[in-house]
C-alpha cells in the first residue's frame, strides 16, 4: 500500500508534465521527494529530467542512424556556426537580449518561445518558490549527464539533432546571449549551469519541446536518414532535358539534385545541391494564386478563373464553357489571376467590385508579391533574376497569344492593361528561390498559413485551404491525376526543375532538378516524390490506423503500430494500465482527511488471483 498526501504537490507535478507523476508513482517514490527543489545535480532531478526529456546524447539512436555533425570545441568554429543567424556586423558591440512583450494582432503574434513566456509566468512563480526544478535546470541536466558543465558544441549539436538550426529565428534570443558568453568569458566553450540557463531562459519554451520530442515528427533524425536514402537513390535516375524553350533555363547542368524539409514545428533538413537559387516558373502559381484569394476572397477570385483541371497541355489556348480559363495551375488562368494582385477597389451599389486601373504600377505591385513571399518563407532566400525575366519576355509568344484571346473573350477585370499583366506575369515567373527558402514557403501552406520559423500567420485558412485543393487536383501539369493517384499530396512542379511539395499539417518540401520528363517535371523529383509516399504514410488516404506496412513518422519509433481489437473489461483494463500494473482505488483509513489524501494500491497483474 502506499498513500500519497498533499494535494498541492500532486497538482503541481501533473500541472508540469502529467507522465513524470504517473511515473513516480510507478516507482513509489514519496512525492515530496520530486517536489523539493533539488540540490544541482541531485538524484531527483536527474530522475524528472529523464521523464520530462526522452532525448538522450549518447543512448537512444536507434542502429544504422547517424548523428547530427558534431562541432569540434574549436572556438573559432562554435562562433561561426553561431553567427548564421546573427545580423550584428560586429560581436562584440553585443549586448545582453532583454525580454519584450509579443506584440498584439493579426500577423504579429508568434507561436512559439517567448509569447508563450507570459502564459507560464505564474507557474514560474511557483518553480521559484521551491516545489518543483525549473524547466531550465531539468534542461541542463538532461545534456549535461552528470556533468558540472556543458561543452557549448555539444549543446549545439543536441539542439541541430532535434531538427532545430542556430539560425531559427525563433532561438535568435538565446543564439545571441551564446555568442555573447563566448566574447566575455574566461572558459568561452563551457557553460555552467547559471551560464546555460541565461542563454536558454527566453526561449525555454521552444527549446522543451524539442528535447522532449513533442515536435511533429519526434525521432527527426531516424526521419532524415531515409530522407538521405531516397535522396541518394533518386539521383541515380537518368534521362530527361532541361527545358531549353526559355533560353536561361538551358544553361542550369543537369546534375544539380537538391531536397530540403522544413516540418510545421520548424525542423530542418537539406541534402544536395539546395542552396543554388533557380527560378519558381509555375511553382509561383498556387502562391500567388494564395495571395488574390487571401487579399479579395474565394467568391470573387473564381469569377474569373475556374476549378476544374482542364485535361489539356498547360499553355494550351483553350477556355471552360463559360469562357473561363479552367484553373489558376495553367497559363491561362494564372495570366488571369496576376491581373487580380494589388487592384484598386471601388465601392459599388451592388458591393465591392474590383476595377484594375491601367497605368497601376507594376513595381508596387512585384513589390507587394516579394514582401508576401520573403514572410512565407520566414526572411529566407527569395531574389529575382532579370536575365530569366528578359528571356521569358522575348520568347514568351504563346503566351501573348493566350493574352490576347483572353482579352478577346473579356476573362479580365474591366480597364486590365494586359501587356503590363504579361509583364507583370513574367517577373513573377522569375522569382529565384532555393530549395531551404521554397521548403519554408511550402510549410507554410502546409502549416494553415502560419510560417512556421517565425509564427507569423502570412495566409488565410480559407486561401490555404483552396490553393492546396487546386494543386492536388491541377498542380502537376497533364500528370495531375497520375500524381494524385499514386502520391496523394499537393505539389506544383516548375519548368525549372522545381516541385513544390506539401504533406499537409506535417511539413513543406521542396525537390529541385533540371531534366524534365515528357510532362514536363522533373525526373528525379518525381521518383522521390513516389519513395516517399511508398515508405511513409502520407498519402491522402493512408489509413493511419491499420496500414502498418508504412513507416509513420508522426510516431515516436516510426514504424511501431499496436493493433486493437475486440477488448473485455479486463483486457481493456490491462491496455490502459500503467505498464504492468492495475491501479486500484481504495478507501482512506478513519483518521485520515479525504480532502488532502488520495490513496491507491499498486497490484501486480501476476500477482492477482
């Protein structure tokens, strides 16, 4: 038998983390002992540390997983893998971060680290009141493993094998006052624990999600493994051509391969070549597509563009029924829909009617389009390349064409200077991405609109939502159904090489290689795109119950599956006890305040009769 007394101390461990009390119970520990304030480095909070944080450095990899590139403790090294994210020109101008209050409003509010600060401020009153170790301390524990102290490259590692980067802006706080600590102090390569907690103190939030593996995908580094696999097994594919009908596109070599992943918690991972910018070409159709229906609504959009895919050659100069291009996917209707970015409203009897004036400025409005683009991306890489935008316009013929049709069949708002759409139309065309900047953008989309590096809501559901139907349905040109079918997922493939891939709610990719197959994707990229969705269960309609054959990432473990049957009482008992264990309420003794005192038995399964 054993009681538990206290109330308070019961409520405040399971207000912390509900398993680490279940599991002192499980260990009859007295549960003052957890609730002391312990001593640094003292048995109980190595042990609470080892509850509240799975992540082990040296223990857990699972056989065949590597691990995150380790830094040296080199000093110069551990400062420039520091310095990826930093804006300051100078280190030591640094000063120490101070706190400031998220701000307020649509757009503004981050999800992450320190808005979710304020929320915690009364817990941590209680922390430091002394009933429980604070997340900062079970932190140091957990990676300092009985050690007084922490290597900084070994803190840097264990955060990179979570699948966060030094230059998560989200950790921008705590990168600085690392940066700082290696300035100012004598032993710059190690951090105490006073030291680690004012580095980790602003961002503690975030950084206890990732060591206790609560982001979407936990083992992260299991994940990326087959990632590399599918990776390297897709650059064995040959054949192809690089798209040669836009001069530029030619000169791209058609070994350049690049993968990149970025999860909805903001984890990171890239492989290849996916630093070289290449232009979006059509990937920029369904963003731009985002940005009309997130500014003008749903309703209006589709008054001049349809829904349908159209079972024709993307530039086909062909219109629906209603004399409508069929979608935003092909040429015709993203013509239409660059006609709707930034347009002047006029208020009308019968509501808001749109009216694109001639003579508006497309460089206010390519603008506009960037600045939407740079805050999908979370301020990563997105350029323009001009000598793209000039090749396009000189042999952009088929597209005047389709211009000229589509003002013929009046598909435009009234007064639409379609010479300047087309240009307008070309210059998006040409907007350079890379494949780490692209994967943001996609995970964005896949994210509900939220970018997920900066917690900065970019879209609306309801523009997300739409885009994403479109390309699942429209987004791989004439191999839409195909891709649909077999893989199940939103995508919009490029011209250039580019696939734009969402696994929504999980992560954004971004595959990139120039040689093209006949329906004009990339070779490579759908070849990873199918091994993906063979190993994973991602496609649309996995079960994610009973299709055990696929890995689930979304699981800790990957591929565990338990299957669940017709159950008893006392087989439903056994599923849902605490390991082996049936926990049996029973009642207080006479003397004893059932106010304060909750007593169980703890009955082992082999020993009951």
């Amino acid at each position: 038998m054993m009681r538990l007394r206290g109330s308070a101390m019961l409520r405040e461990l399971l207000l912390l983390h509900p398993p680490a009390a279940g599991a002192a119970l499980r260990r009859a520990q007295p549960l003052a002992t957890l609730c002391r304030r312990p001593r640094a480095g003292g048995r109980a909070a190595a042990a609470a540390a080892r509850e509240l944080f799975p992540w082990r450095g040296g223990g857990t990899r699972q056989p065949g997983v590597p691990l995150a590139r380790g830094l040296t403790s080199s000093h110069s090294e551990i400062l420039q893998e520091l310095g990826k994210g930093s804006s300051q020109s100078q280190t030591s101008q640094m000063q120490p971060p101070t706190s400031t209050p998220p701000k307020d409003g649509p757009g503004e509010g981050n999800a992450y680290g320190n808005s979710e600060g304020k929320e915690m401020a009364g817990g941590e009153n209680k922390i430091k009141q002394g009933l429980l170790p604070s997340l900062e301390d079970l932190l140091f524990y957990t990676i300092a493993e009985g050690q007084e102290k922490i290597p900084v490259h070994k803190f840097i590692t264990a955060l990179k094998s979570t699948g966060l980067r030094t230059s998560d802006p989200r950790l921008k706080e705590c990168m600085d006052m690392l940066r700082l600590t290696l300035q100012t102090t004598s032993d710059g390569v190690m951090l105490d624990k006073d030291l680690f907690k004012k580095c980790v103190q602003s961002n503690i939030v975030l950084l206890t999600q990732a060591f206790r593996r609560k982001f979407v995908i936990p083992d992260f580094m299991s994940f990326t493994s087959h990632i590399d696999e599918l990776y390297e097994s897709a650059k064995k594919q040959s054949g192809g051509k690089v798209a040669d009908y836009i001069p530029q596109l030619a000169k791209f070599s058609p070994d350049l391969w690049g993968v990149s992943v970025c999860t909805v918690d903001g984890q990171r991972h890239s492989i290849g070549d996916t630093k070289v910018p290449f232009c979006l070409q059509s990937c920029v159709k369904p963003l731009k597509y985002a940005i009309a229906v997130n500014d003008l609504g749903t309703e209006y959009v589709h008054r001049y563009v349809g829904k349908e895919p159209s079972g024709l050659r993307f530039n086909k100069l062909f219109l629906n029924e209603d004399d409508r291009p069929h979608n935003p996917m092909v040429n015709a209707g993203a013509i239409v829909v660059t006609s709707l970015i930034k347009p002047i409203f006029y208020k009308m009897d019968s509501g808001i009617e749109l009216i694109a004036k001639q003579g508006v400025n497309n460089a206010e409005k390519f603008d506009y389009v960037m600045q939407f683009l740079n805050k999908m991306a979370g301020n990563e890489y997105v350029g323009f390349s001009n000598a793209t935008f000039q090749s396009e316009r000189e042999s952009g013929d088929r597209n005047f064409a389709i211009g000229y049709y589509l003002k013929e069949k009046k598909c435009f708002p009234e007064g639409t200077d379609m010479v300047g759409i087309l240009d307008f139309y070309f210059q998006l065309c040409s907007i350079e991405v890379t494949c780490e900047s692209a994967s943001v953008m996609a995970s964005t989309l896949a994210n509900g609109g939220f970018c997920p590096i900066t917690g900065e809501r970019v879209l609306s559901p309801e523009a997300v939502r739409n885009t994403l139907s479109l390309m699942h349905s429209c987004g791989m040109y004439d191999f839409s159904g195909q891709f649909a079918f077999h893989v199940g997922l939103p995508a919009k493939s490029g011209v250039a090489g580019g696939i734009l891939l969402v696994v929504p709610n999980v992560m954004g990719m971004m595959c990139w290689s120039p040689p093209l197959d006949k329906m004009g994707n990339s070779v490579k990229g759908i070849h990873f795109c199918h091994d993906l969705v063979s190993l994973c269960n991602f496609h649309n309609y996995d079960n994610l119950r009973h299709f055990a054959k696929k890995l689930d990432p979304r699981r800790e473990g990957g591929d565990q599956r338990h299957a669940f049957g017709p159950l008893d009482y006392e087989s439903l008992q056994q599923e849902l006890a605490l390991k082996d264990t049936v926990w049996k309420k029973v009642s207080p003794e006479a003397n004893e305040d059932i106010s304060t005192t909750v007593v169980y038995r703890m009955e082992s399964l082999g020993e009951k009769s």
